[in-house]
C-alpha cells in the first residue's frame, strides 16, 4: 500500500471517488509508514484509533453520496492546535498531558469537510524556533540528506513535524502555524508547499497563542493544488476569534492554472543580501525567468524598511509571547511543582516547564514591556511595524500584484549546527519571512529547486491581503517549470 501515501490530495479524492480504494485502506497505508518512520520523530502523538473510525465513517458518507470536499484526507495536525480529547503539548513539558475539551475552530472545519486525522505533528516548544530542536519530544529529523553523508539535518521550525510528514509521506497533508515563517521556512527546507495566508483568513481559536497579532495558520502538502485545497477547508470568520475577518472563502482550487499573463511581479532589492549564497541568487533569477515566461512582468521594487524587520520582530514576538505565557502558571492547568507559597510555586513551574528558547523571549519579552523601556523597545518596533506595511502598501498601490523573494537564506542545516553559542545565529533564518508577518500578508513558499549538496530549495511569492488566488496561480507557474522534489528513503 506504499503507492496510496505518494498520492497527492487531490489524485486521493478523484481516487475516493472512483472507488480505487477505501479511506480505511487510505488510513492504514498512512499509519503503517508512520510506524516505520519513527526515526524522524515527526509525530509526538500518533492516533491510530481516531483515524480508523474517522475513516470509516468516511467511507460511510462516500458509499451514501454525502462525501465532503475533504472526505478521507488524511490530515497530520501540527501539537499547537487543540484537540478536543487528544493531548496537545505546544511542545511543551508545562502542558505534557493537557488534553483540551475542546477543538480549534481550524481542526473542526477540516473534521466537517471529511478529513481524517492521523496524530499531532512535533514542533519547537510553543512555536518558537526555526530548525524544531527546541521542542521537550526532542528534535525532528528531516526526511532529506546531503548527498553523500549521514548527518541529520533539521526541517526547518516551528513547524518542522508538519513538514517533515508530507515529505516523508506519513500526511497527504498538514496544519502549521506561522509567526514569522514557521510555515514557510520548514516548506522550503523539507521540498514541500508551504502557505501562510493573510492573517485573519483563518480562525486562531483553540491555537495555543504565541504572539497573537502574527500569528496565522496555514496548510502544507506536495503540490500548490493541494495547498489551494485544504486552505479552502481550513478559512472562514469564526465569532470566536475577534480578529477573523468576515469574508466569503474563494475558491482557491478554481486559481490553479489561471493565465498570469500581465502580473507585475516585484523583485525587491532589499533582499539582496551581502553574504547570500550563490545558489540562492541564482535560483531567484530563475524563479523570476520562469514567471517571466508565463507571461509575467518581472519590475524591481524597494521595500527601504526590510533592514528593520528582523529586530522589531525580535521585540514584537517576544513581547506578545511574554503576556501569553502568563498563564501557564501552574494554577489551573498543566505541569504544577510543588512550593513554599504560590510565589515559590509559580517560580519553580515555569522555571521547570518551559525550555530555555521559551524562558528566553519571555524575559526579553517582559524587559521590552517593563517601565522605562516600553517607549524605547516597544513602541518602536511597533511604528517601525507600521513602516514596513506601508512599504508593501505603496508597491501594491503602484500596480505590483506580488513579489517573488528567497524563501530561506540556505538550505537546511545540520542539527545542531546552529544556535548554538549564538541564538541571534538561528533568528537569522527568520531574515526573508518576518517582513510578511510583521506586514499581515499572505506568503507561500513552493520547490524550486536544489542546492549543490541535493537539498531543496524554495521561492517565496508574498501578496496583497487577501489575494491568495493570485499566489496560488503564480506558485503553480513555478511549480510546473520547477517539478517536484522527493526525498531518497533511508529511514
């Protein structure tokens, strides 16, 4: 059964349909590479049981022609969203055996629309990484290797699980959450579709907050179609969260193969940066040629604020992180270690159940809001934050319908190999993504190609709000000029 988890979404739902096979064989085929697959550490929880009966009931609704769009899809679902009776750990020893009574509005939708659910996908303690070693199940491995060596290399955070599934074919599909590029950066580096839509298109209810005015959820999947497939499932204003923005969900799928003959398609200079490596020029050029010969118009544009971005993010996140993280306090819910007083009580729980990433951005988090430094740091970033729209603003306002950027600075890296004495070393990775967060826009990250050592590479396509249509046809230009890229099974 092999052959069922390399189909892509779409190739299983036409196949589902046709009767070729069950959502029960669908599931098993996924849950038995899952089991061989465990070397990659990609799930902190696999569920069998819950994938069986959601497939059967599946394969109820199809054989009773009440098949929905997602009908025996089966989905991968990143630990940052909750699940109602299913544990969800944001990666985290403080909520190690928290299991939610209730369920994330963007998981309920793709529960509505049929899709199965096979386990919670690791990522970096509470979102914050961009290589998924910080989280307490221990990093993930990525599916790909350089060519001629054994060193395992990182998928790429937060969402490095999600990523690492639909790559190594244990997901057709997966949810990823992206503050500052968790979706994009770990697409690029594992060879996969990775969208981060504009931030309002989906729902954050039930998503354990990282820094709530950026952070957004998106899907992953093989191909450009399959991504335009499960954001359409997974959008929708929800009365739940006051920051879903209450439009019609397009079509998405209906984008794919639409003519971009006219598009002006903006390079910005800014992200030309000194050090960048020569593959990853190169491959910008091409990804600007090949737009170019679908019938695009490549202008260079400036976007003057992008040298800011990475350090007000830096406070911005941070700051957001420190207020969410208040209350994880050992009161109410997750880990409690026992103290003199509920002071000492407080003290020793956070001290203990939050990793040092964590612990980290709090207290600079905490630092930038804390009197005297909240004008300096704080209020800074955030009017630099508002610069930096403006940027985007000014070139949309000019004619440009999006830009095509690097996705990463590299390709992935060794675990380990970075961050290490240095954190600043690992934020860096962060340098083409966080403009878009900081921004509200929709972004995705598609193969484009590989480095000189066989890794993937991506290029990133940022739009205007809520235009995803247009990314999604552009993606899919370059994704047909590109092809697809497969990781060689040594797992």
């Amino acid at each position: 059964m092999a052959e069922l988890t390399s189909l892509t979404i779409s190739d299983a739902r036409d196949g589902l349909k046709k009767k070729s096979f069950s959502a029960a064989e669908l599931a098993d085929a996924h849950l038995a590479a899952m089991e061989k697959a465990r070397a990659l550490n990609a799930y902190v929880l696999e569920t069998p049981e819950r994938a069986h009966a959601m497939a059967k009931a599946s394969d109820a609704r199809i054989a009773a022609g009440k098949a929905g769009p997602l009908e025996g899809i089966p989905i991968a679902v990143k630990d940052m969203f909750c699940t109602e009776g299913v544990r969800s750990t944001a990666g985290s020893r403080i909520l190690k055996n928290f299991i939610p009574a209730y369920e994330s509005t963007v998981t309920a939708n793709l529960w509505r629309d049929g899709a199965v659910m096979l386990g919670k996908t690791n990522n970096d303690e509470f979102a914050m990484g961009s290589s998924n070693e910080t989280s307490h199940f221990g990093p993930v491995i990525s599916p790909w290797r350089r060519k001629g060596a054994n060193t395992p290399l990182v998928p790429g955070g937060s969402s490095g699980g999600s990523a690492a599934a639909v790559a190594a074919n244990l997901a057709l599909g997966a949810t990823g959450t992206d503050t500052g590029g968790s979706i994009r950066q770990p697409a690029a580096f594992t060879g996969t579709v990775g969208m981060k839509p504009t931030y309002g298109r989906c729902s954050r209810w039930g998503i354990v907050a990282f820094a709530s005015s950026l952070d957004q959820a998106g899907p992953f999947t093989r191909t450009v179609r399959d991504a335009a497939i499960l954001l359409r499932a997974m959008s929708g204003h929800d009365p739940k969260d006051t920051t879903s923005v209450d439009r019609a969900v397009p079509n998405y799928e209906a984008a794919i193969g639409k003519s971009i003959k006219g598009m002006k398609i903006g390079i910005p200079k800014e992200y030309r940066l000194d050090g960048m490596p020569a593959e990853i020029e190169t491959l910008w050029r091409r990804g600007a040629d090949w737009l170019k010969a679908a019938g695009a118009e490549i202008i260079d544009v400036s976007l003057p604020h992008t040298k800011y971005a990475l350090p007000a993010y830096y406070i911005v996140a941070p700051a957001e992180a420190s207020s969410n993280l208040a209350r994880y306090d050992g009161v109410r819910y997750g880990l409690r270690v026992a103290g003199r007083d509920i002071t000492d009580m407080y003290q020793k729980t956070r001290a203990e159940g939050f990793g040092p990433e964590v612990r980290r951005r709090v207290m600079i988090g905490t630092y930038v809001l804390s009197a005297g430094y909240y004008d300096a740091y704080y209020l800074r970033a955030q009017k630099v934050r508002t610069l930096i729209k403006k940027d985007f603003e000014d070139c949309f306002n000019a004619g440009v319908h999006a830009m095509l950027t690097p996705a990463t600075p590299s390709a992935a890296f060794g675990v380990g190999e970075k961050g290490q004495a240095d954190p600043v070393e690992m934020y860096l990775n962060d340098v083409f993504t966080v403009t878009v967060n900081m921004a509200g826009l929709p972004g995705i990250s598609v193969p484009a190609g590989l480095d000189g050592q066989g890794l993937p590479l991506g290029l990133q396509l940022i739009g205007r709000p809520f235009d995803e249509e247009m990314l999604f046809s552009l993606g899919e230009a370059i994704e047909q000029a590109a092809g697809r890229f497969i990781p060689q099974k040594w797992w």
